[in-house]
C-alpha cells in the first residue's frame, strides 16, 4: 500500500471502526431509559446501567494501550476488539435480570474500550504534528455512532423490543469486523514494540507532577458532567418534560451532531493556536448550556441550551486527549490507555451521581453536569498546557 493509500486507510478506515463498536454504546443511551420503562427502574438504577457500562470500559483500556505498544501485530488486536465487542453486547441483550445485564454490559465495554488507544494511538503516530486533528477525525466516528444510533433506537423501539434493538445495532461491528479480517495487515505496528518497566515508571511519573494531577482532574470531571448529561438527558426530556422516546432520541442526536461537526475543527484550531483557550472557553460555555436546558420552560431555550452542551463538550474531547499525550511526550497508546482509563473509568460515576442528584428532581442531574463541567474548566485555567519535551521532575512539598 502507497503512503498516500495508508494515510487515506488511516483517515476512513479507522474512524469508520470506531463507528461501528460505537453504535451499541450508543443505542446504549436510549436503550437504558427504555429498559427503565420495561423494568420499573429508579433514575438512579438507570444511571447505573450506565455507570457499569462506563466502568467496564475504564479496565479496558489500560491494558489495551499496554498491549498496543508492546505487541506487533496491533491490527490483528484491533480486529479481536471488534469481535469481542459483536460477542459482548449479543450476550448482553440476552440478559435475564438486572444484575446480569449491567455485568455483561461493562464485559461488552471493555472490549469497546480496547478499540480506541490502540486506533487513537496508531492515528497520533501516523499524525505526529497534527494529533488534536487526527484524534478529532477518529472522535467524529464514535460521535456519528452517538448521533445516528440514538435516532434509529428511537424509532426502532416502537416497532421492537429492546433487546431486538440492541442486536441491530451490532451490524455496523459485525460488517467491520469481516472487513478487519483481511485489512487489518496494513494498520502499521508500533516504532518501538519493546516496553520496560521504566517506560511505563516514565509514563506514570508525569501523573504525580502537580501538572499531572491538574490534567488529571480535568479529564474525570470533564468525563463526569459528560456521561452525566448523556446518561440523563433522555430520561429528563422524557419523565420531566413528558417528550415522547422518539422525540428524546432526535434530540439527543441534534445534540451530538454539532460535536461530530466540531471535534475535528476545534483539534485543529487547537493545534494551531493552543489548546488551553479552547478547553476553557469548551468548559465554561457547555456548563452554561446544560444549565439553560436544566431551567427552560420553553422548547427552543431547551433545546439551544442541549445542543451547545453537547457540541462545545464533545468537540473539547480531542483536544484534551491531545493535550494529555503532549504532557506524557512517549509511548502514545500506553499514554492512551492510561488516559482513557482515568477519564472514563472514574468518570463514569457521573451517570450514577446525576442519577442520584436527578432522584427526585430530574432538573439537579443537569445541575450536576453542569458542575462538572464547571470544575473541568477551573482545572483546565491551573494547567500551564506545555509540551513536555524534558524529563520529569516530580513536585514536592518543599517546591
């Protein structure tokens, strides 16, 4: 394959990927409300269907990233996550009770979750000078799962069950998955397929810097109010306001469309001219349009608020990961790995803490989201967003 084919491989192939293990999570949205509704669940039962699913994906990908830089053939990997996730959510749609199904939903996530340090991680190594870009055109894959997923559920579940719903979303990842078994040959393996001990010390030692710990912060209570607002907005736009499933799932999807528009053109602006501006001014204004949607009477505020919430924070994602690989400087899908990880795997609590807030009014979960979301912002102004070029020294008391 040509270097231009590979590149063009990289920018359709991969994002196309990340669609397809995608699309159940994101039915996953809608799929949980209804759930809810067929088994008499709290919000915060709901919530935390969404939580484990999220915390599933969290020890996922860690040892993903590990694996990704260590073994060679990181396709064939990247073609079993495809698999394990078309295996996982099957058996997920066949759970009998609630306990069962909210751990087969976190066993299909992890695999999920595998999927994206070792893509995101090709994609920053095959893009060197252009990371936020090339995390922000792999996002819109996942993101476009997010916007068309939601709105085929909605109608879906008024001709179907949910567990029927759930096995259509399979499709684009069994497609995908018979497509990787013969392309996966030319995702290249990584420049270094040896990891030490030291590299991994190296990696985690930038977490215990107070840059660390600021970057840290930022990305699990950004992840917080995202998964907050994700996780209750459907329930909120259906119990609250009375909206019907189908009318909740368009919604959700207008609200995601602007994120898949903007994830690719705010990596670049931030690659261009910094990454700290646009975290920050991300942060505060989707704060501020989660709370417009919490407080409107009116469908049109309500709307406006939801969907600058959801743009502002799903275009924002790619510029954090991009800003975290940058402040590690090495080993992109380890870094990955642990970033994810630390993201969404802590940040899943959001679902079941606005679920909790939501409990007996719907308009706190939002309120939640919108904290979150505040305090990611409050993170983001501590941060200095230096490229990390030197070796790390660890902050001390004294310092």
């Amino acid at each position: 394959m040509s270097e231009r084919a590979r590149h063009y491989f990289y920018l359709i192939a991969l994002p196309l990927g990340h669609f397809s293990v995608d699309t159940p999570s994101g039915a996953l949205w809608l799929i949980a409300p209804a759930i809810g509704i067929a088994w008499n669940l709290s919000p915060a039962e709901i919530g935390l269907l969404i939580t484990a699913h999220n915390l599933g994906a969290g020890l996922g990908y860690i040892p993903a990233g590990i694996l990704a830089d260590r073994f060679g053939r990181r396709g064939a990997l990247m073609t079993i996550t495809v698999w394990w996730v078309v295996v996982g959510y099957l058996l997920a749609s066949m759970a009998p009770g609630y306990w069962t199904l909210a751990l087969l939903l976190a066993i299909a996530a992890s695999g999920d979750a595998a999927w994206h340090p070792m893509a995101t991680g090709a994609m920053v190594q095959h893009m060197p000078k252009r990371r936020a870009l090339a995390l922000g055109v792999h996002l819109t894959g996942g993101i476009m799962a997010e916007v068309i997923a939601p709105l085929a559920v909605g109608i879906l579940l008024g001709y179907f069950d949910w567990r029927v719903v759930f096995r259509i979303a399979l499709i684009p990842a069994v497609f995908m998955g018979i497509f990787l078994l013969y392309s996966h040959r030319y995702i290249l393996s990584p420049a270094e397929t040896k990891i030490t001990r030291a590299d991994l010390s190296d990696v985690l030692k930038v977490w215990r810097t107070r840059e660390g710990l600021a970057m840290f912060g930022l990305g699990v209570t950004y992840s917080m109010s995202f998964v907050g607002l994700m996780a209750m907005s459907p329930v909120y736009f259906q119990r609250f306001h009375g909206y019907s499933l189908a009318w909740a799932g368009g919604a959700f999807a207008v609200m995601l469309l602007g994120g898949a528009i903007a994830a690719p053109i705010m990596g670049q602006l931030s690659d261009r001219w910094g990454r700290k501006q646009v975290v920050v001014w991300s942060a505060f204004l989707g704060a501020a349009g989660i709370l417009l949607t919490a407080f409107s009477t009116n469908v049109l505020p309500l709307l406006l608020g939801v969907v600058v919430a959801g743009t502002v924070l799903t275009g924002m994602r790619p510029v954090y990961l991009a800003s975290a690989v940058e402040m590690v400087g090495k080993r992109e899908s380890t870094a990955l790995g642990l970033i994810y990880g630390a993201m969404d795997g802590l940040g899943a609590l959001g679902g079941l803490l606005g679920g909790i807030a939501g409990t007996k009014d719907l308009r706190y979960a939002l309120v939640f989201a919108a904290t979150a979301a505040a305090m990611s912002g409050i993170f983001a102004l501590m941060h200095p967003f230096v490229v990390r070029n030197t070796e790390v020294q660890l902050a001390t008391e004294e310092s």
